[in-house]
C-alpha cells in the first residue's frame, strides 16, 4: 500500500506546502486501517516478533510526527489561493 501512496504523491505533484499535511494524513489513515484490519481478524499481540499493532503504532506516531513538523501558514496561504481561484471559476460559469 505504501508503494501506491508514494506513486500517487509522485503522480499527482502537489505544491511544495501541501506535501507534508498530506503524508500525515496518508500515514496516520495507513496506520488506523492496518490496526482495524489486525482487530477484525482477531491478531493478537505477541511478544516474540513484532505485529501490525506495533507498525500501526508506529505509522500513525510518524503521521502525527509529521503533521507537527507541517508549515501551517504556508499550507493555509495554499489553501487560500486555491479557495480563490475556485471560487473565481464559479462565478464565470452562469
């Protein structure tokens, strides 16, 4: 799943403030599926290797590690221009 992920990051080139916010929420969802995938098939956890509770674990503190790191106010001035430039392309349609 994470080959995928980083393939769409490639693929879809977000603008430099955005790739950040985007990584944590990629990681922390990665993280919170593979707890509630181990959970449903009933794992338990074992103390003689490690299982998918403690790379959930680890993905989502990476996730929230990486949204701490994140540049707010370069991602709001990103999310300002593209809110502008939207609704700009509304008001030319009617």
């Amino acid at each position: 799943m994470a080959p995928i992920a980083v393939g769409l990051l490639l693929l879809l080139q977000p603008p430099g403030g955005l790739v950040l916010p985007l990584v944590s929420s990629l990681l922390v969802v990665t993280g919170l599926t593979l707890a509630a995938t181990a959970y449903v098939r009933g794992m338990r956890v074992e103390r003689d290797w490690v299982g998918p509770y403690e790379v959930a674990g680890a993905l989502v503190f990476v996730g929230f590690a990486a949204a701490l790191m994140t540049q707010t106010d370069q991602a709001l001035a990103l999310f300002g221009q593209i809110e502008a430039s939207t609704s700009a392309g509304a008001g030319t349609d009617g």
